[in-house]
C-alpha cells in the first residue's frame, strides 16, 4: 500500500502545488501570508479531490496533516524570503537554491507520511464500480495512475524546475521574441519527455537518440554560430533527457 499511498500523495502535490497554483498566485504568496493560507487550502482540496475514490475518515484526517505540513514548510519559506529580499540578497541562484529546497522537503514529507500510513495499516476504502471497470477493460488501475502522474510530472514541474537550474546560465535573446521562445521550447521540452517515455516503456533506448537529432538539427544554425546558446541548448537538452529518465525509472 505505501506505493498505492505514495503516487496519490505525489498526485495531490503535482496538483496542488504546480498545476492549481497559478504564477501569479506563486508571486502573490511569496509576499503575503493571505495567500500562504488560500494556497494551503486549495492544496487541501487537491488531495481530496486525488483521494476522493478511496476516502476515508482515517484518510481525511492524513490529508489535514500532509496540508499543514505542506503550509508550514510554505510560511517558513515565506518569512525567509522576506528575510532575503529585506536584506537585498536575492539572486537567481537564491531563487533556485530556495525553490529546490521547499520541493525537496515536501518530497520528503510525502514519503514519510506515506511510510506512516501503511505502517499504520490504512485501509483504503475500494470503489466497486470503478474496479470492476477496469478489471473488465484489462487495466491496472496502479499502472494507469503511474502514467498519469508520470505526464503531469514532465510537463509544468519539469519545466519549472529547467527554468530554474539553467535561469542563471540563459544568453541574452531579444525582448519581443523572448516570451514566444520560451513558451515554444516548454512545449518542445514537454513533447520530447513523453516520447522519451514512450520509448523508455517499450525499450527503444535507440530511438532516443533520433528524437534528440531532430531536436538539434532544428537549432542547428544557431547552435553553430553561438557558443553561449549551444552550451545552455545542451544543458537543457541533457537535464530535460535524465528528468525523462528518472520519472520512467521511479514510475
């Protein structure tokens, strides 16, 4: 069960905190506690809505816990962010350091918490209907739940997180066509790790290799002609590459 407990846990705070949690909502709870709160709350209605097959008090009452745990991780971000801008120290390797960090504590406390519940022998109350369906159309309900999570995972997180390991390594590109290219290589990055999944799940390791030459020989021009944009084209390739890898090989 803690592996069942585990990628709802992980589901809810995909859910919670990258997909429901808006940029401007991110922004708007880094400079007031008002906002801490609503986005503890709305953090709350995720791993309900995630857990709501399988609810129970028993889970509810895990679910209150995982949300105050998750806001008081946040309000202790939130005051030291404070803290950082009032003593002019922010950068953008501070952002990242900070960002890592608060993801990397919520991890954890999801996996300890997950440990807790099946330690604890949760029973999770089954949906009859919902499993008969899938035991009629020959689907595992884990396998179905892994996929899903797997692309939610390497689309907004994964991109969040490329957007901030390379924030301090990205050239210098004109403004007006700034925005268009980096909503343009999200898309790119998103598509490229789900087929990179694809291909991980049915062992064409090869096939890899052909998604990434096409990638390259679509900036070819530029790659060739800028130093600075070919290492951090490269850098970014590589880290979109091994997050694909990583979600394949723990989901």
């Amino acid at each position: 069960m803690f592996r069942l407990f585990f990628m709802l846990l992980l589901l809810g705070h995909i859910l919670g905190d990258f997909y429901i949690q808006s940029h401007k909502m991110a922004q708007k709870k880094d400079k007031s506690l008002i906002w801490v709160f609503i986005h503890g709350a709305s953090y709350l209605g995720a791993m309900i809505l995630v857990f709501i097959p399988i609810i129970s008090w028993d889970i509810v009452a895990v679910l209150i816990i995982v949300a105050t745990v998750h806001l008081i991780i946040d309000m202790v971000k939130h005051f030291f962010l404070l803290e950082i801008v009032k003593k002019g120290k922010m950068s953008r390797e501070m952002e990242r350091n900070v960002f890592f960090l608060d993801q990397a504590l919520h991890t954890i406390c999801i996996i300890f918490i997950a440990y807790g519940m099946d330690l604890s022998h949760i029973v999770a109350r089954e949906v009859i209907n919902i499993s008969d369906f899938f035991i009629t159309i020959g689907i595992c309900q884990q396998q179905l739940l892994s996929w899903f999570l797997a692309l939610l995972i390497i689309h907004k997180p994964s991109n969040i997180a490329i957007q901030k390991l390379l924030m301090i390594y990205r050239p210098e590109c004109k403004e007006e066509a700034k925005q268009g290219y980096r909503n343009a290589g999200k898309f790119i990055g998103s598509i490229e790790r789900i087929i990179i999944l694809i291909f991980l799940s049915i062992q064409e390791y090869a096939a890899i290799g052909l998604v990434l030459t096409a990638k390259s020989i679509a900036r070819y021009d530029k790659i060739s002609k800028e130093k600075n944009f070919a290492e951090y084209y490269l850098l970014g390739t590589l880290i979109s590459t091994l997050i694909g890898i990583i979600v394949s090989f723990i989901l």
